[in-house]
C-alpha cells in the first residue's frame, strides 16, 4: 500500500477564537441592554390595552408587504344585551377575565368601563381585517397616533449609547489581543516601557526622575529607595542626568 504523507501541522483549538471578542462582548452587552430596557418600557411604560396590540401592531404593519388582511381576535367591551365595541384604553386594567374559550385574559374591566355600564370583556372569534386598516386604527386608538418606529426610540438610543461608550475600549483591547496572538507574549526578560507605565507596573511612590517623554516623572517605589540601582544606557542618552536627580 502506498505510504500517506500529510504536510504541515495539526491546527489545536484556539479559545477564545482568533476573532475581535471584546469588540463582539460589547456588541451582546448592549444588545442585552437594549432587550432590558426594551423590557422594562414594555412592562412598566406600556398599558394594558397597548401590551395586549403590541403583537397585531407588529403583525399589521409586517405581512402588509405582502398580504392583504391576516386574521386577528380584537378586545370587546358589552353590556350582555347588545353588540359590544373595541375595547379601548380607559376600559381595561390589570386583571384577569377568564373565557369560554382559550386562555384568561390578562385584562379587567375598569371602574370607569363598568359605571357605563360594560359587563362583559372578551375576545372576538378570529376574524379577517385589512392589515392597513387595521394597523391604522390601532395606532390612532390604542397608541395615540405614536407610530411603532417610535415606540421604543429611547430605549434604543440608551442600547445604542451603551455600545458607543464601550467601543473605543473594546477596540483597543482587541488590538492588543491581536498583536499577542500574531506576536506572542512576554514571557521572562526585560520590556521597553514609559515612564507613565513604569511607575504604574512598580506602584511607584518614591523618588520621582524627570523624563524628556513625560510631563509626569517616573518614579520608583519608597521601599525601594535603598536599594541598589543599575542604570544602563548609551554615551549621552542621561545616566549622569539620572544619578544627580537621585542624589539631590
């Protein structure tokens, strides 16, 4: 039998992948956010009557690309002897109204609905409407004319801000990630760095040394103020500069 040769090495698993993460982090961050606030305006900042249509208003303003009327089951208030009318906001509050078919509705009659004389609240028997037709009307009675673009305007701009304030971060801690995947990283052995990043990696305190690459001094710890120091460099680039500002 003919001998297989492979060429070239088998790749591991690299976690986490060689992809922009903390830039995709702040992408899921913000998008958890705006599902929260999103959430919180739904739960908190919508009533009843407009929780119950925010589904017909989604679905009425979707399928009118490409169909004419969908099926839908509208709110009824009645009296028990004649026809009743849609339901509208000042009719309904939180509650429960059981059915004879279906699931409870998580509506109630309001005081106001029963002064005028409502006592039935239930839901039609599926019915065909004019998508157009009726997302207009649900728009002008149960939403007050608030288009549904505009419906969760702000808790969008806060999700969106969110992710704003945590790009610039992100970006440059992919950056650096990338450069010590492409790179590697340090592992022993010396590294050429700032004065500013110097004295924050040793938690400098203690004698400060002035530097032509900062305005801020580079400074070594205090408990380190006795002990022995090594200063390289070449002819010229400060070692004598160094000394004296230690000295004095």
């Amino acid at each position: 039998m003919p001998t297989v040769q492979q060429w070239g090495r088998k790749e591991s698993i690299i976690w986490p992948p060689r992809t922009y993460l903390y830039t995709l982090s702040a992408l899921f961050l913000a998008l958890a956010a705006t599902g929260f606030f999103v959430y919180v305006h739904f739960q908190y900042g919508l009533s009843p009557l407009e929780r119950y249509y925010l589904p017909y208003y989604l679905r009425s303003e979707m399928p009118s690309l490409t169909r004419h009327a969908s099926t839908y089951q509208l709110l009824y208030v009645s009296d028990g002897k004649s026809r009743g009318r849609p339901a509208l906001t000042a009719d309904v509050e939180p509650g429960a109204t059981p059915q004879p078919t279906g699931a409870p509705l998580p509506l109630a009659l309001s005081e106001l609905a029963q002064q005028q004389g409502f006592r039935l609240l239930y839901r039609e028997q599926p019915r065909a409407y004019l998508n157009k037709t009726l997302h207009t009307w649900i728009e002008h009675w149960i939403y007050a004319d608030v288009p549904l673009n505009q419906l969760f305007n702000t808790q969008l701009i806060l999700g969106l801000a969110a992710f704003v304030m945590r790009f610039p971060f992100s970006i440059c801690k992919d950056i650096h990630r990338r450069k010590q995947l492409r790179y590697g990283r340090r592992l022993k052995g010396p590294i050429l760095v700032g004065p500013r990043q110097f004295t924050n990696d040793v938690a400098g305190n203690g004698i400060g040394i002035a530097t032509n690459d900062s305005k801020r001094p580079l400074r070594i710890p205090r408990d380190a103020e006795n002990k022995h120091f090594l200063i390289v460099g070449d002819t010229g680039s400060g070692k004598s500069s160094i000394i004296r500002q230690m000295l004095y």
